[in-house]
C-alpha cells in the first residue's frame, strides 16, 4: 500500500507490449521507425506542427529545454519551489552552461504573470545584471495545483511582450490535462508554450520522456546538446516505442484521469486536513508523528513532506481496496 511516488508506479502492460514489438533490428540512435514516427503522432496530438526528442529522463528534457530557450549568460524564472530549482541538483545550470535561475513567489508553487514581472523588473538592465531570457511553470505544480489554459496565456502574453521563452515541465502534464478538460493544445501553444516536457515515467512509462518543441526550429541545436550530453542512446526505438504506445488511443490520459480520482478519494477523506487543494495526484495533509507512525502501523508508505505534513501520491495503477483502505484510515484518526 505504497503512496509514496508515482515514480515507483508499475509499467503499463501497453507499454511492455510495445517494448516487445520495437525488439528488432533496426536503425540505431533515432534514425529508426518509432523515432520518425514522434513528429507525426505528437503532432496530432496537439494539432500543430511540432519536433520531438526523446530523452530518458524528465531532468533531461526540462534541462535541454531551458538550454534551447536561454543562453548560457541570461536567467531562468520559475518558481522558488519548483523542480528545477529545488531537485535538479544544478542540472539546469550545468546544461545551459551558467545560465541563472531566477525564483519567485506564488501560493502553491504556482507563478503568475505578476510575479514574474516583479522578478524581471527588479533586474537592472546593465552589463553587471543577469537577465531574463525564459520562464519555465510546472504543470501540475510541486503541490498539485493545475494551471487552467487562461492561466498560462496570460503568462504566455506577459512572456511574448518581453521576449521572454516559455518553457511547461510536464512531468505531470495528464494529471493536469485530465484536471482540466482542456486540449493538449490549449495549454500550451495555444497559450504560449514554446516547449513541453511530456512526462510519461510517472504516468505509466518506463524510461521515456517527450521533448515537444512547438518552435520546431529549436529542435537543431537541442539534438546536438543531446549527444554532447551522453543522452543519445544508440537503441532509441525502445524510448520512442513508450511513448508512441502512450500516446495511441489516448492512454496517457486514461492513466492521468485514474492517478486523479484515486486522489480525489483520499482527498474527501482527508478534507478537514488538507494544505492544498487537490487537483491531480498528490494529496498534502495535516498528520502529527503519532497520526503518521499510526498510517504507516497499518501498512502505508508515505513522504513525510515537512514538520507535521504528509504527502500522499497516486497513480494509475493505484489498487482501489488500498486506496479505500487508506481513506477509512485518514478518516479514523
């Protein structure tokens, strides 16, 4: 009854089969079937033109992105509790070379397009100054908190006014597209975006991730960073094959809408304790050390997110007893 990460979350099935079937000989690096495939399928996915990369990691893919969006002597913006700035480990700064991040405010780790201008403004324009280049959001937040498509266009606007690059970590972008009910293109080039990182290890993947650009133009440059970075990996096919086996029929969704209501059942349970309000798969909660050693007596694997906070995630193979189980649990303490 683990609700620790959805990064421990099984394979789906699909995506297993699909390994099976990209298991033959082929083209190496990105030159095969699967990898040509990528622009075309996730291209109809979000009814533009787009280039995709894939990369093992969500790390990798956040980090080219910002590399691609920002030079190595101008700044980053996101906020202060985002990934890139918190769990990285200076990844971001290593792959652009030097650029700096620039970290600013906003409840429940979402930024807004104020609190970008506040940090952008205050940064004279001199020589002495980093600059801004690019801002990255993260959707869903840190905490589990959805940006709407009016949201992130109004960001997009502020970006486009003062061009400024937009980047979207989307290590839980089904999460926040299921949320929603938007289009993959409403929220994000829709509303600005120039570049995604489609997360699917979290969502039932493997070992793949999805770089979008939505400025194809990007992608040049981006696929040389990729093999400078050693992340070139000579049997490509068996990353792309995940996420085309994602993204047939809609199964990264499917995976998202069912990560969400397992949430949500936990969330009504624990609805006089919760810090924010749920709205893809993580559930904050109020819990003492007694009331959390209580959970974990009864056999259920959490994070102990700070001093009397608990973070609960689901995924989309979340079993339905433990997940009940666990919500008569919350409610019994």
């Amino acid at each position: 009854m683990r609700f620790f990460s959805d990064n421990a979350a099984a394979v789906h099935p699909r995506v297993l089969a699909a390994l099976g079937e990209a298991n033959t000989l082929d083209t190496a690096y990105d030159g095969d079937r699967w990898s040509k495939a990528l622009d075309g399928q996730l291209g109809a996915l979000f009814e533009t033109a787009v280039r995709v990369l894939w990369v093992p990691t969500g790390t990798a893919a956040n980090c080219l992105a910002l590399g691609a969006l920002c030079p190595p002597w101008g700044g980053v913006i996101c906020h202060r509790d985002a990934h890139i700035q918190n769990d990285e480990a200076g990844a971001p700064e290593f792959y652009t070379h030097g650029a700096k991040l620039m970290p600013g405010e906003g409840a429940g780790a979402k930024l807004t397009p104020d609190a970008i201008a506040a940090v952008a403004d205050a940064v004279v324009n001199d020589i002495h100054r980093v600059q801004p280049h690019a801002v990255s959001i993260t959707n869903a937040t840190e905490y589990g908190l959805v940006y709407r498509p009016d949201e992130v266009a109004a960001i997009g606007e502020l970006c486009r006014a003062r061009g400024l690059g937009l980047h979207m970590d989307g290590a839980r972008f089904a999460n926040a597209v299921a949320f929603t009910g938007a289009s993959p293109a409403e929220l994000t080039w829709r509303a600005g975006v120039d570049a995604l990182s489609f997360g699917f290890v979290k969502n039932g993947g493997m070992s793949a991730e999805a770089l979008v650009f939505f400025r194809p133009e990007l992608a040049a440059e981006t696929l040389r960073r990729r093999k400078r970075a050693g992340l070139l990996l000579s049997k490509g096919r068996y990353l792309a094959a995940q996420i085309l086996a994602m993204v047939k029929d809609d199964l990264w969704l499917g995976c998202g809408r069912a990560a969400n209501a397992r949430a949500a059942t936990l969330a009504q349970a624990g609805a006089s304790r919760l810090i924010h309000s749920v709205e893809a798969n993580e559930v904050f909660l109020h819990a003492t050390t007694e009331e959390a050693a209580a959970l974990r007596a009864q056999g259920f694997d959490f994070y102990d997110w700070a001093p009397g906070e608990i973070r609960l995630v689901t995924a989309w193979d979340s079993d339905e007893e433990a997940v009940a189980r666990l919500a008569r649990a919350i409610g019994a303490l």
